[in-house]
C-alpha cells in the first residue's frame, strides 16, 4: 500500500481521523467516555505488558509502578505547565500540546526507571525478576507516600498520601487516550514482525539457544523492559488526567496483578489477546453490576455489589481451566493466513 | 474457537446494553441542563433516586458498611414519613472496593446512567476527591458524610460535607490536651497511608507546639498493620505524657493493647476515627482513660442524637451506630432536606438548597454550611471509661 | 544496647510467623515451581477457623476479657484449624491447579489469584459464616508472662515469644526431616527434581503434590494462630498482607529451600523492627524490598538457594 516513506505514517493518519469523528459522534457522553477511556487505557497497560511478559517470556509483576511513576511525572509536569499557554495557538490546543508534552514526560520518566531496574534485575532468572518487579513497584508506592503535601515548593511534592488533587481538569479525551492505544499496539505489532521481535521470541522460547545463536538477551530484554515501561508511563498519565486526581491507592500491586491477569487471559504473547481481554475484563465488573440490577433490580443488586470481587475470581479461575492458553494462544487477528503454530 | 473472544464481548456489551435500554430517558437528560424536564423512565416518576458510592468490599469496607446503615436508616424513616414532597426516595449503592478510581466511574455511572439527583459520597477523602471530580463537571451536587480532608470541597461548588474538617479537629485535640489535661510532651503516631491520619498530625504539631507544648516525636504505620511495638518502643523512649493516635478504630485498639503491654502509661488521645463500639472490643482495658474528639457525644442530651441511636439499634439488631453511620445518617438528612426545599431539582437548584443549609439538628450535633460548604459545629471531647465514652468537653470553633 | 535487643526480639518474633507462612510458599514452590498466591488467604482462613473455634468455648464478655482456655482446648484449636487448613488447601490444588500441572506455570498464577480474590473478599461478606469486614478480637489463648528479664527489666521475653519461636523452629525441623529422613520426603524430592520422571518410576505424584498442599496449609493455619497470639486480631484482608511478606522471606532465603525461607523470613522480620526502630517507619516496607533486591542481585538465587545450571 502506497510508496514505503507513506506507509509509517498512513495508519497514524486514518486512525487519528477516525478517533476524531468517534470524538465529535461520542465526547459528550460521560458513562461511555468513562467506559472508553478506562479500556483505553488498560489495554496500553496489557499490551506493552505483553512486550515483556508475553513475547519476551519475562515476568513483571510490577507494572503499576511504572504506571505510577509515569503518573505522577506527567501530573507534576502539567501542573506545573498549568499557567504556560504558547503564544499563537488558541488555548484548547495549547493546553492539548501541553498535555502531549506531560504524557511523554511521563513515558519518558517511567522508560527511566523501567531502564535502571531493568538492568540489573534482567539477569535474573523467571520468578526472581517477578519480585524484584513486584519489589520496585511497593517501594515506588512507599516513596510517593513519604512525598510531603502537593502544596510545599518544589518538583516532589508529590502529595503523600492524599496524592495529587490539583490536576489540570479537561485535558483528558477518547482521541488522546485512544491514540496512544493505538499507537502503543502499533508499535508491539510492529516488534514483533521484524527482527527484533524474532529475537525476543528466540529469548521467550530459550534464553541459552537464543544466546548461542549469537542474540545479545541482556539488551534484548531491557530494551524490551525500556518500550514497555514508557508505555505504562503514558498510560499513568492518561489515567492521571482522566480522574484528575491520584493517590498511592491506585497504584498497589493489586492492580499490577489485575494487569497480568488481562495479559495472560488473552494468551502470552499474542497482542490480539492482550486487547481483547482487555476490553473484557474492563467492562466485565460494570457488565455484572448491569446485570445484576437488570434481574433483580435494587436490592438484588445492593448485595450483588459485594459479592461481584468473589465471583470476578470464581470467573478467573474458570476461564483458566478452560483455556489455559488464553483466549488467542499466541495467535494474532492478522496472522490469519500465517498457520503459526501455538507456542508450547 | 476464535469465537470465543467476540463471544465473551458480545456477551458484555449486551450486560451493559440491559441497563442501558431501561434508564435510556435518564441517559439524554443531561443533568446540567436547567431545570428537570424528563422524568427518569427507571424509578418510576414517584420516586426519587440518589446514589451513594463507598466501599463496601476492600480494607476500607467496614467503614462503608457503618455509612451505608446510616443512609438506609434515615431513606427508611424519610419513606415512612411520606418521603419527599410525596415522593418516594430510593439510593442506589455502588462499591469502590477502596479505589478512587472505582469511586470515581461510580459517579459518572451514577450520574448518567442512572439519573440520580444527588450523590452521597465516600469516608476515605482520596476517593472523595476523585469523585468529586465528576460530580462536578456533570453539577450534580455531592455531601460527603465523613471525608474531613480540606481540599475536597475546594473541588468545586457542588460539594458538600456534614463534618468538621481536619484542621479544626486536629485543633481541637490540642487545646484540649493542652489547655485541659495539661500535657507537656506528646508524640504522635500517625497513620501514613491515610490522608485523614497525616492531615489530623500536621495540624496537631502545629497547634499543640503554638501552645506552648511540646511534640516528642512522629512515628508512623499502615492501615492494616497489626505489629506497633517498634514504633511504641520508639515512642517510649521519649517518655511522652499523651500520645495522640489520629487513626481508625479498626487500629487503635490494638495499639493500645501492645502500648501497654510494652509498659507505656501515657493518656491516649484520638479523633473521631476511634468513634466504634468496636474499639471498646479490640482494645479492651487498654483504652481505658483515653480521650478523642468527635462529632457528638453518645449521651448527649440532644433529642435528635437520641432519636437516631435508638432508631439505629432497633434496626440493627441492637448494634450502637458508630460516628461514620451518624454523620452518614446526617449527610443523608440534610441532602433530604435541601431536596424538599429546592425550587425545582436540578443540579443548581439542589446545590443552592443545600449551601442554605442553617442550624440543621442533625444527629452529630447541630450544623450550618458555610460558605466553603464545609460544616461548622463544635467537637466534643469524650473520654473512655469503664468501656464506654461519656461526654468530657466541648471545642467550639 | 537495650533498645537493640527490644527491638530483636520483636524483630525474632514477627519473624517466626513469617518463617511458618514462608514454608509453605517454599514447599509448593519447591514441588510445582509454582508461586501459590492464595497462601496467605488460606493463612487468614486458619486464624478465623480459630478463632470460631475458641469462640465455642468462650461466653464472651463485654470488652474481651477473662476466659483462659486449657491446654487440651488450646491444642484442640491448633489441631481444628489446621486440619480444615489442610482440607482448604487440598481443595484448592484438586481443583485449582490440578488441571494446570502441564500448562505454562502462568496460567496455574492467574487462578491463584483468583482463588485469593474468592477467599479474601468472600470473607469481607456477613453472610452466614462469613465474618464481614470489620476486624475481631481474638481471644488470647496464653496469659503473657515474662520469662526472661534481661538489663533491669528493659529487655524481656514472654512465654508467647519463647513458645512462637520454639514451635517455629520446631516446625521447620519436623519439615526437614520430613524431606530429608522419610519416604514421603524422598518421593516430595523426586517429583520436585522432575514430576514425569517420578511418576515413571512409579511416584504417586498427584498424591505428594496434594500432600505438599496439605503440610503448607497446615503450617500457614499454624501461623496464622501465633500471629493470633502475637497481635490478638483477625481480619478478612491480614492474610494479604502477611503473605506477601512472608513471600519476600521465602524468595530472600531461596524460594525452595527449607532452612532459607526460616532464616530469610527471621532476617527480615529482624531487618523490618531495625528500620522503624532506627529509621524513619514509614519507609518500613520499602526497605523490606530494598533489601529483598539488594540480595538478589548479590546473590541471585536467594540466600541458601542452589544456583541450577540450565540444562541445554
């Protein structure tokens, strides 16, 4: 499709048209911006978890602090551009620069940290890197949360305990968060058909044969870790600008665990996967409240509200027996002509 | 088995299609636009639907439980006694499993998908401010029982609460231990996860210090812990007279125990967090003689605190109401209240009721909204004793 | 001096209940390489079991006092809570991850955490046996005396201190020569070192496994009754908590290996007092992690671990 230099650029493009018109067509619908922006923002999470988890078959458990750390970086950042407009542009689309610039402070912060803790921590085997992940994601939370109040002077009052309440509020959009979906499956689609990606799956499938075979699988794997992390930083500040407000509360290893839980419920390795169980697993809570206030209404679902975690968990445990493999294995909806055969 | 993935999300989206078709009327009429034309088509017209929002699974879950009693005891009596302006009033839960970022999609669907008029909101003040966020961008106007972090009614002019808010209780305490029990030398054990915790500490540093007394040291643990010797021991080694824990019930009381357990004799002092029979419980003979600030006073003469204890046990099977279901009982009471009062009920009409809100007899004391949408009322102080509190002192602001 | 043997003690007994919760994550890891994330609920599903059971014999007072229970019901409370422990955890490996043995290890996770999202929240619901939310007093079941005195009073050990720590120590002994002495070690071993090889040659491998289950739920039961005598409450949500903790422990001592996952989880039980003691105690568990990295990169496969060359 078209001269090679268009060929980067042009699914940029159409996708930039078409969150627009779903902008214009669906903005001023709060519950389905919520819905969306939430699912947008969980399947960044899931997909560049799956860089390092599914294709690279390194296991993170500590995905919440990137996102954390990206968070607060992009918050900080927008915050303290707060009264910055550029000269020339009208102010919605300054402030729309501004939030590009805090969002990619964010990424940039978090690839940062993903780097320092990746680089020594990757020569750890499986398991190990699990909890040092884990590790790194706890003490990110403990940090923030000795950070003094928001309204102290400098760069690091990052709010304690409360967090940070003074976000700049209207920022947020299904265009900005959407395109960073996309972007963000684009650039795992694009890892994991070329070269780079076949070096990662020769890591994921045997560190040793891959290191043989003349692969250099510390750098693959940081590097790896590096994409990943940036990507939960840009998702940290998407989810920061959308609430508007953040707290170490939001960043527990719970919601790094409910991250893994998307990534291998969709099938390690495949992106497909990730997106689908993303979607699924997002809306799943909000579908059990509907649900059960469609069968029983109003008191039915008063005590369905505190039995709806109970049976998130009975579903999780149901979905894994049934297919262990995740809902795609490691298939992709664009390999459908590729006969690929499922990883062991 | 492809099939499988469109399937399961067909499946979804047709759970969240069943409620959307039934409140579809409520899902066009903006709440910020003007005065109220549709009625929403879900409850039917007779009735009037809030919505609250709170934990009520997760670590923060019993306190969500105590503010829900307080709400569906004061919906119970407000339907009993004709409801408002003949209309029936229903609230619809949502949980936030402690989450602010729950809380806050709670609200947004509260709001648009349900059509509720009024929110009443979360105890934990994190999880206010995120849903206060939301309220008011959609102007629907919030009262949050319980969350006395200063910055949540900053959020905007649609959020409300029915308590004091930190500084002044934090003050409180230290006049009182200051001016009253006379303490020279305090230290401080403060709950670092909490915003309520840290909040009650700064200021009582302050306060205490500008009084002339003297903050020994600060120690801090997590919501949830259950080993305090270290810090304790720490603490004791200040030979503090007070020590002032501005923590929840569910840990004071066994911060106590392993306080004494370790030797330490020095007078306990707490805020309205400690306000549960629970404590009385967890902590035994340890609380013994201690003291905290709090909304209202159990005994108090006041026939609406009465009233409301005496309504509470008979509904919960002789349970006593902690402070969290009386300022719940409270924040319900007065949105009912500006309900009846507004003009018509929308957002600006709801929200223009409640900011007139003046000398309301709530359960935990009388209460007028300022103009910071905060209320003003004086702290009681109680002291605990023979495993109960009883009346000490009162703080006036 | 006398504050740094205070705060060893506390340090040495917070640290025992880590080490029994620690050999359960270390057996099953040992057997099924395999993280058992619903340990620490089954751990809180003890204490409860105990604390119902004590409330059988218990009129409880108003405020939680009186009531000494005898040493047959103390013991009788131990032996009840730990044998449903072992039915718990029998269940949960017969349905839970059973069918999952041959499955990426990934998988087997993600229903762990399903399992300790069942437990955990379903014990936040008051319903029937379910205890709701709220934390409870736990009934002591020992009058705390002091044994030890040391320094003029200023540094003592209780008879619940010594005890803990004896039978934690006691414990960890009994597993060893469980492993190391008998025959169903022996096999515990085989499957361990390589599960299809063992069945060949005739290992009951299903049977050690749900075994394995068995032993570590027991001991987390075990656990979570001296953390009961320890800190005299129970909530839905402790288990998470101390869980994760003793998780850490059995990771920092080498996940596997029996001795480790007791002296790792006593460091940092040790390592956790010395920070709030010294340190500032918010900073408390990022120090915990800090130390459980800084070993791992000293020492990557954990204090005791056994570096496995990787087989080509």
């Amino acid at each position: 499709m078209g001269p090679p230099a268009l060929r980067g650029v042009l699914p940029v493009l159409l996708a930039c048209a078409g969150l627009a018109v779903l902008q214009l067509l669906l903005g001023g619908l709060p519950f389905f911006v919520t819905l969306a922006s939430m699912v947008g923002i969980n399947v960044i999470l899931a997909v560049s978890l799956n860089v390092v988890n599914g294709m690279t078959g390194q296991f993170s458990i500590g995905h919440a602090g990137f996102m954390a750390v990206g968070a607060y970086a992009a918050a900080r950042v927008s915050m303290l551009l707060n009264e910055v407009a550029i000269s020339g542009l009208p102010e919605a689309v300054s402030n729309q620069v501004l939030y590009a610039v805090a969002l990619l402070a964010g990424g940039v912060a978090a690839a940062a940290c993903g780097f320092v803790v990746g680089l020594p921590s990757l020569r750890l085997r499986g398991d190990y890197l699990a909890i040092v992940t884990l590790g790194f994601g706890e003490i990110v939370r403990v940090v923030i949360q000795n950070t003094p109040p928001q309204t102290s002077p400098g760069f690091w009052a990052m709010g304690g305990s409360l967090g940070l309440t003074d976000i700049p509020s209207g920022r947020s959009s299904l265009f900005s968060t959407w395109l960073w979906a996309f972007l963000v499956v684009l650039v795992a689609r694009r890892i994991a058909e070329s070269s780079h990606g076949r070096s990662l799956t020769a890591i994921r499938e045997d560190e040793v044969a891959a290191e043989a075979m003349g692969v250099n699988t510390t750098a693959y794997k940081v590097r790896a870790f590096v994409v990943s992390s940036f990507f939960a930083g840009v998702a940290g500040g998407l989810f920061a600008h959308f609430y508007e407000t953040i707290s170490p509360g939001s960043f527990t290893y719970v919601r790094s665990m409910e991250i893994v839980v998307m990534v291998v419920a969709g099938g390690l390795g495949s992106t497909t996967g990730s997106i689908v169980a993303a979607v699924f697993l997002t809306l799943l809570p909000e579908g059990l409240r509907s649900g059960f206030l469609a069968l029983g209404g109003q008191a039915a679902a008063q005590v369905a509200e505190q039995v709806r975690m109970p049976i998130y968990g009975v579903l999780l445990v149901v979905l894994m027996l049934a297919r262990p493999q995740g809902l795609f294995g490691t298939r992709e909806l664009w390999h459908r002509r590729k006969a690929k055969g499922a990883a062991p | 088995m492809r099939h499988l993935a469109p399937a399961l999300l067909a499946a979804a989206a047709l759970l969240l299609g069943c409620e959307k078709k039934q409140s579809q009327p409520s899902a066009d009429g903006k709440p910020a636009a003007g005065p109220e034309v549709k009625a929403p088509a879900a409850p039917p017209s007779d009735t009037l639907l809030l919505g609250e929002v709170g934990s009520l699974t997760g670590a923060e879950a019993t306190f969500g439980l105590s503010t829900r009693e307080g709400i569906d005891l004061a919906l119970e009596q407000a339907n009993a006694a004709g409801g408002v302006n003949g209309k029936k009033v229903e609230v619809r839960v949502y949980d936030d499993q402690g989450k602010p970022d729950e809380a806050a999609n709670a609200t947004v669907r509260l709001i648009n998908q349900d059509g509720v008029k009024l929110i009443l909101g979360e105890v934990a003040s994190t999880n206010s401010l995120a849903m206060a966020g939301k309220a008011q961008a959609a102007k629907v106007p919030m009262v949050t029982p319980s969350s006395t972090n200063e910055t949540v009614t900053q959020k905007g002019d649609y959020i409300f609460r029915v308590c004091f808010i930190d500084p002044f209780q934090g003050y409180a305490m230290a006049k009182f231990a200051r001016e009253t029990l006379k303490l020279q030398n305090v230290a401080v054990l403060q709950d670092n996860k909490s915003a309520y915790s840290t909040g009650l500490t700064e200021v009582f540093k302050v306060r205490f210090a500008e009084m002339g007394g003297k903050v020994a040291g600060v120690e801090s643990y997590s919501k949830g812990d259950t080993d305090f010797r270290a810090q304790l021991s720490s603490l004791k080694s200040q030979s503090p007279d007070g020590i002032y824990i501005p923590g929840y019930y569910t840990d004071v009381g066994l911060i106590a125990k392993q306080a004494r357990q370790l030797g330490i004799q020095a007078v306990l002092l707490g805020g309205d967090g400690w306000e549960s029979d629970k404590l009385f419980e967890l902590g035994g003979e340890a609380v013994e003689n201690s003291y905290y600030t709090n909304h209202y006073s159990p005994d108090s003469p006041n026939p609406a605190t009465q009233k409301f204890i005496a309504a509470y046990k008979a509904k919960f099977n002789g349970k006593v109401p902690d402070s969290l279901a009386a300022l719940a009982y409270d924040a319900a009471n007065v949105s009912l209240d500006a309900l009846r009062r507004a003009k018509s009920l929308s957002g600006p009409d709801i929200r223009d009721a409640l900011a007139q809100t003046k000398d309301f007899d709530g359960a935990a004391g009388k209460l007028t909204l300022d103009e910071k949408r905060n209320a003003t009322k004086p702290a009681v102080v109680l002291k605990v004793a023979g495993g109960k509190a009883s009346y000490a002192a009162t703080v006036n602001p | 001096m006398s504050y740094f043997l205070v705060l060893l003690v506390f340090g040495l007994w917070s640290g025992t209940i880590y080490a029994l919760v620690a050999l359960g994550y270390t057996m099953v890891y040992g057997v099924l390489k395999l993280i058992n994330f619903a340990h620490g609920d089954v751990m809180m599903v003890g204490t409860y079991v105990g604390y119902a059971t004590a409330l059988q014999w218990k009129a409880r007072g108003a405020t939680g006092r009186a009531w000494t229970p005898g040493m047959g019901q103390v013991l009788t409370i131990f032996f009840v809570s730990m044998a449903l422990c072992a039915v718990l955890g029998w269940l949960v490996e017969r349905f839970a991850y059973r069918p999952l043995r041959e499955k990426p290890k990934l998988t087997a996770l993600i229903t762990a955490i399903g399992i300790s999202f069942v437990i955990s929240y379903g014990f936040q619901m008051e319903v029937g046996f379910l205890p709701g939310p709220a934390p409870r007093a736990f009934p002591p079941l020992l009058k705390e005396t002091t044994w030890l005195s040391l320094r003029g009073g200023e540094v003592t050990l209780s008879n619940i201190q010594v005890i803990s720590f004896a039978v934690a120590l006691g414990l960890m002994a009994a597993l060893q020569w469980l492993v190391f002495k008998t025959r169903f070690g022996r096999a515990m071993r085989a499957v361990s070192f390589d599960h299809r090889t063992a069945a060949l040659l005739g290992i009951p491998v299903d049977r050690v496994i749900a075994g394995t289950f068995m032993i570590g739920s027991a001991l987390a039961a075990g656990a979570g009754l001296l953390f009961a005598l320890k800190d005299s409450q129970v909530d839905p949500l402790m288990g998470t908590q101390q869980g994760l903790k003793a998780f850490v422990a059995a990771v920092i001592g080498g996940i596997g290996n029996v001795p480790g996952a007791v002296v790792g989880a006593l460091l940092l039980g040790v390592v956790e007092q010395l920070v709030v003691g010294y340190a500032a105690s918010s900073w408390r568990d990022a120090v915990a992690f800090g130390f459980l990295i800084v070993v791992l990169l000293l020492r990557p496969e954990g204090l005791f671990g056994r570096v496995t060359a990787e087989k080509v």
